[in-house]
C-alpha cells in the first residue's frame, strides 16, 4: 500500500485512542454515505461528535486542519443528516479535526472541537 495510506490508517487509530481516553463512544469508523465518509462518529453524554482526522508527515504544506474544504464540509453534513434520521437519534451535533502531525517517529494530536459550523 502507498505510504500516505498508511500513515492515515496509523492517524485515524491514533484519534480513536485519543477518543476512548477521553471517554467518548466509538460509535462508527469510515461511515460512508452518499459521497461523504465520515472518519469518526463519537459520542460522549448527549454530544455526537463528528471527527475529521487529518494526518501529515510534516507542516511544509500546511497545518492538518487546513485541508478540510468546503464541499467535503456539506457532504459531511448531509452524511451525518442522514445517519441522525437512520438511527433516530436525538443529539447535539459538533464537528471536529483531530489534526496529527508525525515528526520522525512520534506523532502529536490535536482535538480540535467546533472545527467547523454546518451552515
């Protein structure tokens, strides 16, 4: 496999972990709706948080958190709008970045919460 995949395979595991110690619920992982894939689904109370996970091997491009664009924010919406009706949930909705950057072989996360607003 190319190694970029392979290093967000490694960022998104990493976003889990960091979920988990933080006492949410794993609720989904690369859930798929319409053109959309939503990397994280996560609940922690009556919070669902939607998680982008943006994994870089260096910052010379940019910060992780400045790759999610604009059209990728409303199919992340309409996925999450339809995965809400689905399961009949009755949440509040927040969208996050846990942006992880790998510097040699350590790697360092950030929980962004309220990334971004579905407006």
């Amino acid at each position: 496999m190319a190694q970029h995949y392979d290093l967000g395979i490694e960022g998104e595991q990493l976003a889990v972990d960091l979920l988990l110690k933080k006492g949410y619920q794993i609720l989904e992982r690369n859930y798929r709706y319409d053109k959309a894939e939503v990397d994280i689904i996560a609940q922690q109370s009556k919070t669902l948080a939607i998680v982008e996970v943006k994994t870089r091997s260096s910052l010379d491009f940019g910060n992780p958190q400045d790759f999610v664009k604009r059209k990728q924010i409303k199919n992340l919406v309409k996925a999450v709008d339809a995965y809400i009706n689905v399961n009949q949930l009755d949440v509040e909705v927040r969208f996050d970045i846990i942006a992880i950057v790998k510097t040699g072989t350590s790697f360092e996360a950030e929980h962004l919460e309220n990334a971004f607003y579905h407006f």
